[in-house]
C-alpha cells in the first residue's frame, strides 16, 4: 500500500519555529474497497471510543451503518456493519448504563417517503439485539440522541406537515426495543427548519437549526421538552446565508459554530451565549481564505476548538484545519492544518477524560482513491507542530452479513481470545465458520466451542449457521490476541 507524505500548514502564518516543542499525533485510517465514511465520535465508559459512520464496502455496495469500537490508542476492538434494507447511514449513538449500545440511523423508506429515524439496540460486543422504527409519510431526518437517567431522547427534522419541523422525541425501553412515550414539534411555522444539533442542560434542550428561505439563517431555542415551554430564542444577525453547523456546551455557556457566505467568500462564525441566553459573543473571524467549519468544542473554560475544512492552503485537497479561540473577544490562538495532496475532512471532535482531542471524518489518500474513516488523536489542544503516528488499516472487503434478531442474543466469551473461546447460547448440533477481514473462511466447527488456536492475532467473524432454520445468523467479532 502506497503511504503519502503528510503536509504541514498553518491558517495565517507559518509554522512554528523548531525550538517548539513538537507533539506525536494519532493518525488511524479504517476502511473497505469502496467509500467509508466517519460521522460521529461517541466517548465509552472505562475510556473507549465508539466510532460512527456509513459504509458501502458490502456485499450489496450499498450503504449501511458502520461501528467501530477501539480502545484510548485507537486499536480496534470490534467493528460491525448493521444494515436496513435498502440504505442506512448512521448519525450518532449513545452507550446505556448496563453498557449496551444505540446506533440513531437514518434509514430509506421507499420513494414515496423518503428516509425515516431508525435506532438499531447493540450490545455492549456489537451484537444487534433489536430494531425500532418511525417514520410519516413525508421525510423524517433525525440528528441526535442521548441517554438521560436512563431514559432516550431523540431530536431531527420532520416534514409531515409540508414544512420541516424541529421534532423531539423521549422513549421508554420495552425488551429490546424503545417505544415513543411523548413527542413534540418546536414552534411550528410556514418557515422550513432543518435540525442540525442540539445540547442539554438539567431539563432544558437548547436546539441550534438553520432556517431555510431565500437568505439561510440560524436560529437557537431553549425549551422544556417536557411542557413544550419557549425559554429564550437566538437568530443570527448577519444579511449574509448562514447555515448551522455544530453545538456544544460546558459550565462555561454554549457555542454554535455556523458558515457564513460573505461577500469575500465563505467564513465560518460563531456564537458563545450564557446558559439564560445572553450573548455574550457572535464574530465572523477573518482568515483570508474560503473555509466550512465542521465541528466545535470547548478545551477549557475559557477557550474552544474548531475544526473546518479548506481547499486553499496548498496541499492539493480538501484540508483540515484546527484552529483554538479565546471566549473573550473571540480572538484566535493558534493551530495547524492536517493534509495531503488528496481530500481530508473532518465531520466531528471530542475529548475524552485525558484531554485527548479526538477528530473523525474520512479521507481518500490511502488505498484506492475512495473515502475511508479518518481518525485523529491530539494529545491536548495545544498542537502546533507535529509528527504523525499513522496506522493504515484499509482491508480488501468489508463483511456484511444480513443480520438476525435473536430472542436470546449470542454472546461470545472470553473475548478476546487465546486458544478457546464460547458462544453461549449457541446450539451443540448447529454449524459456524471463522472468516477473516476479507470475509475467507480460515476456520468450521459444530456447537459452542471454537477453537482459535494457531490463528495469526487479527479480528475474526464467527458466522453461524442454523439447522433448525436453515438462515445465517449475523457475524460476531473475535479478536485473537497472542
């Protein structure tokens, strides 16, 4: 596999002088034969990360939700597609108390409706244990969703009322699914809102949405889903189109990072209000050069991160660009560019407890000119100059295997493995096979016990095959260790 050099750059000046102290930076590229593409960092508990997005590396070239589970130094511990016929793309996903997991997916009705929402309910090793579906006759596009003292909550845009409609949604668990215990729509109007990310504080939900007509703006509730209560309302002051983009919030208020199209080209903007909704800050900083932000954090309580792409720094591609802010007055404080001659963007940015910021979006640099996850870890914010510790883990072929809903889900221990390994609940008399990344069967066997002795370390598939139904069960991850 052919590796590329890494191109350096800064936004506004050069880099860095080499007296700097230069940091090591995590670079992990994950991927198939087609287009594979990160949406949305999800931090674990006991420290792991869940990454998020869409893959058409299937058997079918078609797209499903793809899921990736790697420890604090970006090493996988599983992956695993989950499909809903004909399309999914997965937008985000939260962890529950008892460990398991919720993928939100925006799942292709048919062509008459368009997309609807889709929660697709894992367990804590990737299994798929249960689905659950809504949708209206017109397109439902869902966006977020979090876990609340045990209780769902899912937001996205709805157009069964001919317009697009903030709508919330909280669930209860029943079994392996989530039922709708209460819903509601934010201010209906005859102005289209389209969603785009949303934050909590205590039991208000503070919802950044862009407003479509013919000059886009931005605006921001705050509301109590509860009562449907209007608490205070943001719309961005600028002539100019303006579309939302990201949230986030901390002790120290809440940002919106939106895109402007000025007259001197495309700028990002920003937003820092208080928690009662003073605003405490709005600035299209200059750059000099065309930029889309993407993503936006705070680092500390007085200074935030964004991540924008750009096409103008040199490097030949699509560039990220990572840039620190001060609160106070906005102004800018550094930050470097991540390329290469190809197209690198980035979708999303976390920090885990460590201070680690952690970047996923997709890149198309390192295997056969198609999009693959792109994962970067920082080890703070206070980046500059750099070296890369890159990992390229692009295989032939991404194994996609219809799902099976089990009443009893298998359940693989111990996992990883060394020599022997169980699946509990799996039938004596029925068959499985080992496949490897590629999907090449290296191992069969009948009953609960597989043997995974002598197999180099790597991630497997177990894939079952029932006597009883004669129907493939999903594919399991092993990973084998030494």
């Amino acid at each position: 596999m052919q590796r590329i050099a890494v191109l350096i750059g800064c936004w506004v000046c050069a880099l860095a002088s080499s007296a700097q102290d230069v940091d090591t930076v995590l670079m992990h590229v994950f991927g198939g034969p087609q287009d594979d593409r990160g949406a949305r960092i999800t931090l674990l508990e006991g420290g792991d990360l869940l990454l998020t997005g869409t893959t058409n590396s299937t058997t079918a070239s078609e797209n499903h939700a793809w899921i990736l589970r790697v420890d604090s130094n970006a090493q996988t511990i599983w992956s695993t597609t989950v499909e809903d016929e004909p399309l999914l793309q997965a937008v985000d996903a939260i962890e529950h108390t008892n460990g398991s997991l919720t993928i939100l997916g925006m799942r292709y009705a048919n062509a008459a409706d368009g997309y609807d929402w889709g929660w697709y309910h894992l367990s804590s090793d990737g299994v798929l244990t249960g689905t659950t579906t809504w949708g209206s006759s017109s397109w439902d596009l869902p966006v977020r969703c979090w876990n609340r003292n045990d209780t769902m909550w899912t937001l996205g845009t709805s157009y069964a009322t001919g317009n697009g409609d903030i709508r919330w949604m909280q669930h209860g668990e029943e079994a392996d699914a989530w039922s709708n215990v209460t819903s509601g729509v934010i201010h209906a109007t005859a102005v289209e809102e389209v969603a785009v990310d949303a934050v909590w504080t205590g039991d208000t939900l503070v919802v950044a949405s862009t407003l479509v007509g013919a000059s886009d703006r931005v605006r921001v509730d705050a509301i109590r889903p509860g009562t449907n209560e209007l608490l205070w309302t943001y719309e961005s002051s600028w002539d100019e189109q303006t579309v939302a983009v990201a949230m986030d919030a901390s002790e120290s208020g809440i940002l919106v990072l939106m895109n402007v199209a000025t007259a001197d080209g495309d700028r990002l903007a920003f937003a820092h209000f208080a928690w009662d909704g003073t605003l405490l800050l709005e600035d299209i900083p200059g750059s000099g050069y065309d930029i889309q932000g993407r993503s936006i954090h705070w680092y500390s309580p007085t200074d935030f991160a964004t991540v924008a792409w750009t096409e103008q720094l040199g490097a030949g591609g699509e560039e990220v660009l990572f840039s620190r802010w001060s609160s106070n007055g906005g102004s800018w404080q550094g930050g470097p560019s991540f390329g290469s001659p190809w197209d690198d963007a980035v979708e999303h940015m976390e920090q885990d407890a460590s201070g680690r910021l952690w970047l996923l979006g997709r890149t198309d640099g390192y295997s056969n000119g198609r999009d693959d996850f792109y994962l970067l870890g920082l080890p703070d914010a206070d980046v500059d100059g750099y070296v890369l510790d890159e990992e390229i883990l692009v295989g032939d072929s991404v194994l996609t295997i219809p799902d099976a809903i089990r009443t009893q889900p298998l359940r693989i221990a111990p996992n990883p493995a060394r020599q022997w390994t169980e699946v509990i609940g799996w039938n004596a008399r029925d068959a499985w096979m080992l496949v490897d990344f590629s999907g090449r069967s290296v191992r069969t066997g009948m009953g609960s016990q597989v043997s995974v002795e002598g197999l180099p370390p790597g991630t497997y598939y177990w894939v079952g095959q029932a006597s009883r139904t004669a129907k493939s069960m999903r594919a399991i991850p092993i990973q084998v260790v030494r």
